[in-house]
C-alpha cells in the first residue's frame, strides 16, 4: 500500500493536480495570479478550472488574509489629493502635478492642462482659449490632433497692447494650430478709450459673429493671476499701476481673462468693466467644460477666490499650490 493512501485530499472535479508546495487551491490560484502575474483565464487554464472559479479562488484568498493588498499612499498622494480638491471646491477633475522647480511651474502645469485639454477634445468642438503664460505654455505643448476632426478655436477677450510672446492672440493661434483647428482671433483691443466706442464695436457684424462663436464654446482653458506690481496682468499694459493699486485697496484680488474677482470668487466691479471687450465672468459659468490651470504662492488668493467663485469645473495645479489649498 501507498505510504500516503490513508491522505485524502479533496479537490474540485476537473482541478489539475495540486502542486506539492500549494496546500490548497486557493493558495495555488493566488500565487499564479500575484506572483506569476497571470491573468484570471489563464490562471484558469493551468489550473483547469473555471475562470468563475479562479474569481472564487482569489475571493477566498482576499477574505481569508491569504493576500492583504496594500495602497502605497506616497504612489497615490497626488490622486488622493486631486480628489480632496474635487470634493472642496465642487470640480468635475482635477490633476495635480509634482513639486520640482518653482520657477518652471508655470510651464508644467501648462503642459499638463493641454494633457488634459486634449484627452477631452471631441469632434466638431469648439473650444476657447484665454492667456497668460500658463495658457501659452498649454497651447505651445498640446499633442497634434488630425485635421479632420472640424475643430473651432476661439479666442476668449481682445487682444493686449503688450507681452506678445503670452498674448490673446498669440495663445489662441498657437492652440489652433497645433489642434489643426480653424482660429477665430478677437479682432479688437482688450480695453477700449470709453464706454461708447465699446458699445459702438459691440454692434460690429463683425465683432456680433465672433462673440456667438465665443458663447458656442463647450469647453475653455484659462488661467487665474493676481494683479499685483509683477503679475502678468501689470505686464501686459491693459491697466496703469496707480489704477491697479486702487483696485487692490477696494478689494480687488485676482483676475480671470480680464475680469476682477474679490476674495469670495464674486465679480469685482471696476470702471474697465463698461470698456473691456471679452468673454464676462458669467458667461464664462455658462460653459460645460471649464479648464483651469494656475498654481503658485503669490497667486494663491486669487486662485482659492476663483475656484471657490465656481469659475473652473476642472483644475491643473502643482502640489506644493494643492496643499495650501487644502488646509
């Protein structure tokens, strides 16, 4: 007689023979699927069972603490951070970068909102573009697209007298033409002399065309500044420093595509508003798919103004920015 004949060992009907290091089928199925990497059907295979088994196996395996899986929290700060932004400001995304080098953040998180811009882009769109050189860096690193896709690219206010390297203009060219998408530029300037010149070029078939393409917009990119001495805002000339600096006193504190904001997110009434010429604060709210992209220290009030103003439904920031906005 067989020295092991008085062993009886149960097994499913159908099950391979069991290996001699396993000492028992669920431990086998889970060494094939974790540890071989195999997947659950031809885990199935090996072991001659059903892959309705192998789901039985695993199961069993997890339940009994045969196999404990573990989150790597470090792996996974940034998803878990993107998270806590969403569920605080109400945001439909949210992707949040790695800390490297403060004085290119700017460039990355750009980058990383045209990622994003892209992985959104469906056929026939239209899509609008503001700027500032979160955005231009956006538009200069957006993945090519096919030519065939009848894309619209719009550009969101009129064009700034200075800083043509992050210009209305010039990240709204860029944007088409790397999306191979037809560009609408905003042919007027983003501040005009006084309230009836701009009630005057409101009514401009012209101008009346470009804003019904504006308001078409589904989805738009857009940054968040402050509006101190060195903000970009200051840098383009659209504004004086004594002025901005009397705004600041009355409680302004950021700016979204030339319209102020406070420090509740609320839209900061100023002596431009009846002389700017550009998407407004509300019709910005009224697209569906609103990027934005900004990070930073010297902006951070304005930016948690402007998320909590409910201006973004997705937004592109770095760690070092997400956590202070999170505390």
């Amino acid at each position: 007689m067989n020295a092991n004949a008085d062993i009886d060992v149960v097994r499913p009907s159908g099950l391979s023979a069991l290996p001699p290091e396993f000492d028992s089928a669920v431990a086998w199925a889970a060494w094939l699927y974790y540890v071989d990497q195999l997947n659950q059907s031809d885990v199935a295979k090996v072991m001659n069972v059903s892959r309705a088994s192998v789901v039985h196996y695993l199961q069993e395996a997890r339940e009994s603490g045969l196999v404990a899986v573990q989150v790597d929290h470090d792996a996974f700060a940034r998803t878990l951070t993107s998270r806590r932004l969403m569920e605080k400001y109400g945001l439909r995304g949210a992707a949040v970068i790695p800390d490297l080098d403060p004085n290119d953040a700017d460039r990355r998180i750009g980058e990383a909102a045209g990622r994003l811009l892209a992985s959104m882009v469906d056929p026939g769109d239209t899509i609008g573009v503001a700027w500032g050189k979160t955005v231009l860096a956006a538009a200069r690193s957006i993945p090519r697209l096919r030519h065939d896709r009848n894309l619209t690219v719009v550009q969101l206010s009129g064009s700034s007298i200075g800083t043509s390297d992050f210009s209305p203009e010039f990240c709204t060219s860029l944007m088409a033409n790397r999306l191979g998408a037809r560009c609408i530029n905003l042919l007027a300037p983003a501040i005009v002399s006084t309230e009836e010149l701009h009630d005057e070029l409101m009514q401009e078939p012209m101008l009346v065309n470009q804003f019904r393409m504006i308001r078409a917009a589904g989805k738009v990119i857009f940054g968040i500044g402050d509006i101190g001495p060195e903000s970009t805002y200051a840098r383009a000339g659209i504004s004086d420093a004594a002025a901005l600096a009397g705004m600041i006193e009355q409680g302004a504190l950021g700016v979204i595509i030339g319209r102020f904001i406070d420090a509740q997110g609320a839209p900061f009434a100023t002596p431009l508003d009846g002389r700017t010429v550009g998407i407004t604060l509300d019709e910005l709210k009224a697209v569906p798919v609103r990027i934005c992209a900004a990070g930073g220290a010297r902006k951070m009030g304005a930016i948690r103004a402007g998320l909590g103003g409910g201006y973004a439904t997705h937004f592109v920031t770095d760690m070092a920015t997400a956590n202070i906005l999170l505390e």
